[in-house]
C-alpha cells in the first residue's frame, strides 16, 4: 500500500477561534549514519481503560478543578536515526514535520517532568454508566502537581518507513517491551529505539511521574497491521506467509503493554477523516478496526482522530455520526488543537479533549514565536536536535 505522510489538513472544528492544523501518516492518500543511533538495550515491560497498579508516592492530594482543563501531548513514531530520515528524499519533509527525533523527545519529557506535569489516564477523569451516561469523577492529585495524558499515534511502523531510521517494531524480551532496529548497515539492534520503551525507562527513574500508574494511549490504526506486525487479513491475506503467527506475536506484545499500564485507542482502520466522511464510510472503517485490530490490542472506548478531524465544531455532540460512534461503544473523543495549552469538553454522553501535536511544524511556530502553547512544557529552543535542518521543519 502507496502511504504518503504529506498529508495536512485544516480540522473542521475551531476551537477557541483557531484553525489547527494536524497531520500524520494516511492510507486515503498515500516509510545514514554508520552507527547505530544512542538507545539502551531494555526497557520495562495493559486491558484498555485501566493503569497498572503501580502508584506514585503520595503526599497531600488535591482535587483538580476541571476535568475538562486537562493537557494532552501527542507524538508520532520517534525518528532514531536523523541522517536516514532527513535524507532529502520525498519523505523527508513529512517526517521533519510529523515526527521529533530521540534526543528531542527525551528533553521533552524530562523538562515536562521538572515543570510538575504527572501522567493520567483519560479513564481516570469519568466513569460510564449502565446507560451510556458520563459522569465526570474527582481527580485527586499530589500536591502542585498538574494533569497530563500523552499520546502516541500510528505506532505500526508503516511500510513507507522501512529503512529511513525508524524501528521495524516491538517485541518483548525479558519480559521487557523493546524495539527491533535495523541500523545504517542492517544490523539488527535491539533496545529503546521509540517513545513507549523510552517512557518506560524514565518512568523507571522518575515513578512519581505517573499518577496511579498511568503510562500513556496509543492510537492505532490497522491497514499496514498493528506494533510492526502485518497482520491484516484485508491487505496481506494473500501476501504475508506468516499472518497468523504475526497476530499471535501482536497479541502478546499488546497484552505485554496493556499489562504494564498502557492503553490502547482507536485511531480508526484506514486512518480515515471523520470530518468529511459520511456515517456509511465510517460505519465500515469500524467494521473493519473492530475484525482486525481489537482483537489483538482488546476492546476500547477511545477514538483518537485523524487529522485532528472531528465530527462536529465546538458545539455539543448530536449528529449521526455521534449517535453511531457512541452506539458501538466509545466514550471519549479527542481531536487537535494547538493554539491554547488545554481544552474539553463534558456531555452527558461523552468526553471529548483537545491534544497537542508535537513535532517539526509546532516547533518551528514555537521558535518563530507565532505560537506560545509549547512553551507551556517546555523550552522548544533547548529541546531542539542540531540535526535537523536550519528550517527545522520540512
């Protein structure tokens, strides 16, 4: 499958008067340096929608003000090795825009710690009950410290992204969530070579970073299959040997990660967007998500949109498109904006959240000065790899 990341679209809604821009890998229009990129041989080894048991240090708790003030970063996969990714070739520019690299998303995340940021999960923010209703719930923190969900999107390694830097997938190995890497020579290399081992291993160093256990969603997709394994019926059926294996080796990679905290989203099957979809198309995109990828990484109330697309502006959730999404079980919706530091939203039916994109082009506004919301966790001009071009997105 023809996979182009160059893909950008306006969402349709305009929160807080802003257009957002949002962009990430898309099936509808559609991947060196000599040594191995800097990563550590491990990382620390979830059912979607509920953390580990794992608990941050307690001190004083303070219930947060609104559940729906609430910060969301997102992040696409890692660039391990800048001199393959941004190479000049056709899919440079897309991951100069989409994607951080290594070095950057690991200042980021240590200067988003030091600034009193603590992981949550959106589960942690709203109960469902029998009739579908959302209540939202007490979110009691340790004292000074501020709510965070992060987000990791198109974790399945695309097939446009072999040989451009990035790893071939994830697997577990000593009961630890590690990557698969093939270096600039093709030496397999095995160790933390993206965001979720990368995570683990902080949050080995720094546990008061998570509240009650929480890691972080992932958002998939499920056209190119799932963590790197091309388990699609639909698109390798009748070209991968080893499909059914490959299903079983997903399987116990998503349930290595869900075991250990993480949970997994929707992100829809053909990386689809919602807002110029009809119901009918989005109907059979789920059909789709709900045959090939709940299986392997479970059932889920989470819908992360593409694009940033949303099915409705700012207003309340009423449409078709609502009623068939909430009918097949999702609960919380998030789409992007990146012009304010956080934004939600409560109905009686749902939650939806805005998430920030984190990557070459939010960068770029942050160091112009054409956009303050990164600045809210972080110092855009320190975190930024020398690697990457004077023009610092593509």
């Amino acid at each position: 499958m023809k996979i182009s990341r160059r893909t950008a679209v306006i969402s349709a809604s305009t929160f807080a008067g802003a257009a957002i821009l949002s962009a990430c890998g898309s099936k509808d229009s559609e991947p060196a340096n000599d040594a191995s990129p800097s990563a550590s041989s491990g990382a620390s080894d979830s059912a979607s929608g509920s953390a580990s048991s794992s608990a941050s240090p307690q001190g004083p708790l303070v219930t947060w003000a609104d559940n729906t003030m609430v910060s969301h970063l997102f992040f696409h996969s890692l660039v391990a090795d800048p001199k393959r990714a941004f190479d000049g070739d056709d899919e440079a520019k897309g991951y100069l825009d989409y994607m951080v690299t290594i070095d950057e998303f690991k200042k980021i995340i240590q200067q988003v710690y030091d600034r009193n940021y603590i992981l949550i999960s959106p589960h942690q923010l709203y109960t469902t009950g029998p009739d579908g209703s959302i209540e939202l719930k007490p979110l009691e923190l340790p004292e000074g410290k501020k709510p965070l969900v992060i987000s990791f999107d198109d974790l399945s390694y695309y097939e446009y992204m072999d040989g451009d830097g990035f790893p071939d997938r994830l697997i577990v190995k000593d009961g630890k969530i590690v990557n698969e890497y093939r270096d600039a020579a093709g030496k397999k290399q095995v160790g933390a070579y993206d965001h979720l081992p990368i995570m683990e291993e902080f949050l080995d160093q720094h546990p008061d970073f998570s509240h009650d256990g929480a890691k972080g969603v992932i958002a998939m997709t499920g056209y190119n299959g799932v963590l790197g394994y091309r388990t699609s019926d639909i698109s390798y059926k009748d070209q991968n040997k080893n499909l059914d294996q490959d299903k079983k080796d997903a399987k116990k990679v998503a349930d290595a990660i869900k075991k250990n905290g993480w949970e997994f989203a929707s992100h829809s099957w053909g990386h689809i967007n919602f807002t110029k979809s009809p119901v009918d198309h989005i109907r059979a995109d789920n059909e789709k998500w709900q045959a090939e990828v709940a299986p392997i990484v479970g059932k889920t109330d989470l819908l992360i949109y593409p694009f940033g697309a949303d099915i409705a502006g700012i207003g309340d959730y009423e449409n078709e498109k609502f009623q068939y999404l909430k009918s097949q079980g999702f609960n919380a919706f998030f789409n992007v904006d990146a012009s304010v530091p956080a934004w939600g939203q409560a109905g009686g039916k749902y939650l939806r959240q805005a998430r920030i994109n984190v990557d070459g082009i939010s960068l770029k506004h942050a160091i112009e000065g054409t956009s303050q919301t990164l600045n809210e966790f972080f110092d855009p001009h320190t975190v930024l790899d020398p690697q990457r071009p004077k023009s610092i997105s593509g």
